[in-house]
C-alpha cells in the first residue's frame, strides 16, 4: 500500500503546533505540498526563495496591513510559495483585506497566530516530519527498487513491473514500446494503449518537459526507457490530475530502469540469434557447411510445398561508423524481418555494410511457378520508405533469384540475384526477377573472351565504322531493331529526319548486308548487341 510522503498544509494544520491557528484565506490552496518552511523578515527575497516553502513571519518589511502595496504579497505567490504563516501583534496587526482578496484569487494560504509562537518550535517540528517522510520514502523506492529488479529476472518481467506498480499504487500502468508490441496492467486497459501510442510520434517541447499526456481517460505521466543511447519505449501511469508527483517519479525510473535492463539482455540475445542465422545465410550463399538443426529453427524447410527465393539488396554510399554499426545491422534485421512476415513469408536475414540477403521462404499454392505479385508491396516499401528512412536516401538496388526448393542451392540463387544486381549497376536492365531476363541469362553465362568472339562476328563493320568516322551507326541499328523495322519509330527515338536514318540505313545494309533483317540474322544482330554492352560492363567493372 503507497504511503503519503508529499507534507500539505491541511497535513501541518493538524500538527498540535498550529492548533490555535486560523486560515483567513486560500483555503482552496490547503492542498499544496509543502517541502521545507523559511522564517522571513524582508521584501527582498528573490534569491532566498526556491518554491514550495512554507514561510513564518512576523510581518516586518512583507507590509502585510497595507490596502496599496502588494508586490511583496505578489512576489510570494509569482515564486510559488506554498503558503504564509504570520504572527499578529509583533509588527502587524491585521490582515488587509486586499492581501486577502488577492490570496483568495491566487489560492495562496494566509494562516495567522494570534498570539505569540516560537518559529524555532514550528521550524524543529515540520522539518523534522519532512525529512522522516523523506527517509521513508527512500526506504520504499529501495524496497521497490529491489523487488523490480527481481521480477525483471523472471519470465515476462515486463508485465511483472507494470502489475507491481499497479498493486502498490492502484494506478495504471503501461509501457509502449517503439515497436508494435505494448504491455498494459490491468488487462483492460488495453485500449487506452491504441489513444496514447500517437502521442509519443508528435511530443511537443512542453509536454517533453512535463512528461504529461492527456486523453479522454485521463492524464498519464511518462517516463522513458532508455538504453544504448536511444528510447526504446515510454513507461506510462495513470495520475489524479496534472499535478506531477515526485515520488510516483521516482517510482517510475526506477521501474523503468528495471525494463531497460530487460530489453537490453533481449536485445543481446537478439544480437546472438541474428549473428547465427547471418552467419548460416552467408555459408549458404557461399557454398560453405552449415547446421541443419539450426537451420530449422530460421527456416521452416520440412514442408514439402515450401519454397523460396533469395532477395539481394545492395546499398551504394553506405557510411555506417563502426561503433554504431551492431545496432544498425540489428534495427535492419528486425525491419526486413518484420516487412516479410507482414507479406506472408518465412524471412532469414543477413546483414552486411553494403548488401542485405534475405532467404524468402514461403509455402506454394496449388503448385504455382509465379509469385511475383506478393513481392510488388515490399518492393515499393524497400524502394521508397526504405530507401529514404533506412538507408538515408542512399542509390539501392535489388534482384530477386528464381523459385528454388533445395535450400543446398542456395549459392546458385545467389549467383542469379549478383547478375540481376551487375544488369541494373550497368543499366543494361531494369528487372528485378531473374526469370524475367530473358536472353541475358544465356549471355551472362558466358566466358566474356566468348561474348567478345561472337559480337565480333556479327558486329565488326559497324562498330569498326564507327570508330573511325565517329558515327553512330550501332546506335542506330539498335534502335531500327527495337522498333521492329518502324523508320518513322525510330527516327522519333533518334531524334533525327528520315533521310537521315534512310541515309544510315543505306550504309549498316553495305556493311553488313541487304538481308540483315531477316529474321535469323536480326535475331543474331539483336543477341550480339546484348551481348556487347554485357562484354562492355565486364571490361569496365
């Protein structure tokens, strides 16, 4: 049961001290805490007032009889002193009334002795009864601090603290994680997680101070859980009213210490899971050993009607400091886990500095060979919000390898996704699927010595031609078969007049013959241009 550590006024009314004592105004401000009483005799105070005092006078200098002069008075309450305590008949002998109209607006208590009393009487016996409340409050947080840190060592300790904070101050208690996942006691305040979770995307500069949240409910301090440097979510209580009590704070960074130290073993074991299922993904990719029991426990390959993919993601740019980067490699992890899972898949994840390979497992349905449409959403997802938030807006580029059973090929589905990756780098090609490829499949499997034999067979004269006259015949001729032999088409594309292309054409006929349209050797011609800018990009990369 919470004990009352926080002294009111209404508290020293009821001390024997103050027995013959009258409030003659701001009686609604009775409730305000008081944290320690100070004798003044002057009107020039501002440096001797911290807030919250309880102040004993006699009158002198205060002018606490005047009906004009109420700065002093103003002073008082503008410093947020809880209250004042005066002696009449020393150097006042009335109260005027103006002080007490303007102690009535402001709530600020005006208590009076009527006769005389000793200020080292009052003085001895409030601060005696502050500092035991004091001691006894740090008595209570360690007792508490203690019997958090033993539930943060049993299973599901976060919900553990919140249901402990909930039995000893009968107030709810929340912690909304910067994830998806919250925890709330009691049960039924789950819904009151889904009002304050907006809150902490948008916390103002006020709020942040006050650690304050408003909802239909009611008010929430909030504290947050902090460690390795960043937030890892807010611990939530539900208070009376707006008032921030220092004890309930104290209570809460305590308890939210305890959860950091939680969150922070999850995370080392998050760290642990992640490097072995990395390590076992890169063996796979490269052909290595692996354990097949701890394979299971990344990838569900039992099935017989279980399939994957293999999507490689690579980042150009990447600038990642090496003190930062284990919790970069986590945080991306987490999110490409979490956005596959979202979309139906079976994700194992490896991280590194410059690429992201993701074993996407997944179970076909009726047999089918194409699934192309369920990675549409996560390609935009990673193309645009993944691309600005996560990788700072630096260039990315995917390819995904064709469908495969055998997760023992996995190295063959990696060689796929790195030619998808070498066709977009060299902009030779757009597409992300390795079946969608077409002949580049074939032309990447070639020796480039072969690439360079075949394109100098079919290409020689025009490329020669152009060297030495600096033409653009393979241009051209590029073009003319991209339009199906449409002059007017491929001249819009060239941007030139049709007697120029008719010109051009004249020449690519002498140099290679009148029959290159023909539909053997335009499919030759066409092969041997892919097949050049592939030699190209391997000559220059």
């Amino acid at each position: 049961m919470i004990a009352k550590f926080e002294l009111t006024i209404n508290d020293i009314l009821q001390r024997d001290i103050f027995k013959k004592a009258r409030v003659i105004a701001g009686k609604q401000g009775l409730h305000k805490h008081v944290k320690w009483t100070h004798i003044l005799e002057t009107n020039k105070f501002d440096a001797l007032i911290n807030g919250d005092e309880l102040i004993l006078t006699t009158g002198a200098g205060l002018k606490l009889d005047s009906s004009t002069e109420l700065t002093p008075m103003m002073n008082l309450i503008n410093r947020n002193v809880a209250g004042i305590c005066v002696e009449i008949g020393t150097h006042v002998n009335h109260i005027s009334n103006e002080v007490i109209q303007l102690a009535n607006a402001h709530q600020f208590p005006i208590i009076i002795f009527d006769q005389f009393v000793k200020f080292v009487d009052i003085t001895q016996d409030l601060h005696t009864l502050i500092i035991n409340k004091h001691h006894q409050m740090l008595y209570q947080l360690n007792e508490l601090s203690t019997k958090f840190n033993e539930l943060s060592l049993l299973p599901n300790g976060i919900l553990k603290i919140l249901q402990e904070m909930y039995t000893y101050l009968k107030k709810d208690a929340l912690y909304i994680t910067d994830e998806a996942r919250s925890y709330y006691y009691p049960p039924e305040t789950k819904y009151i997680e889904k009002k304050i979770r907006p809150h902490f995307s948008n916390l103002d500069d006020d709020n942040k101070k006050q650690r304050l949240i408003s909802v239909d409910e009611g008010n929430f301090a909030f504290v947050p859980v902090k460690g390795l440097g960043q937030i890892w979510g807010y611990l939530c209580l539900k208070i009376q009213d707006n008032r921030l009590d220092h004890f309930l704070f104290s209570v809460m960074d305590r308890a939210a210490l305890a959860i950091a130290q939680i969150m922070l073993r999850n995370r080392t074991i998050e760290e642990r899971k992640q490097n072995i299922e990395s390590n076992i993904v890169r063996n796979l990719l490269h052909g290595k050993d692996y354990d097949s029991d701890e394979l299971q426990t990344f990838l569900p390959f039992s099935a017989s009607n279980f399939r994957y993919r293999l999507v490689l993601i690579q980042i150009e740019q990447a600038n990642n400091e090496e003190e930062d980067w284990n919790e970069i490699k986590l945080q991306r992890s987490a999110m490409f886990r979490s956005l596959f899972k979202q979309h139906g898949f079976y994700p194992a994840v490896s991280v590194g500095k410059n690429d992201i390979a993701i074993v996407a497992s997944f179970k076909m349905k009726d047999d089918a060979d194409q699934d192309v449409d369920r990675f549409s959403p996560i390609l935009h997802m990673m193309k645009d919000t993944y691309a600005k938030n996560i990788f700072d807006s630096s260039k990315c580029i995917f390819g995904i390898s064709k469908i495969n059973k055998d997760i023992s090929a996995l190295a063959t589905s990696y060689q796929e996704a790195k030619k998808m990756l070498f066709l977009q780098r060299t902009n030779i090609s757009s597409a992300v699927f390795y079946e969608n490829i077409g002949v580049y499949r074939m032309l990447l499997d070639q020796r480039n010595e072969h690439l360079k034999s075949y394109i100098y067979d079919c290409l020689e004269p025009i490329i020669k031609y152009d060297q030495n006259t600096n033409s653009e015949l393979f241009r051209t001729l590029e073009v003319y078969l991209n339009c199906r032999g449409s002059k007017k088409e491929a001249a819009e594309q060239l941007f030139i007049v049709r007697q120029t292309l008719y010109h051009r054409l004249r020449k690519i006929e002498e140099l290679l013959g009148n029959d290159f349209m023909e539909p053997s050797n335009r499919l030759a011609l066409e092969l041997a241009i892919k097949a050049y800018y592939i030699s190209h990009a391997n000559s220059n990369g």
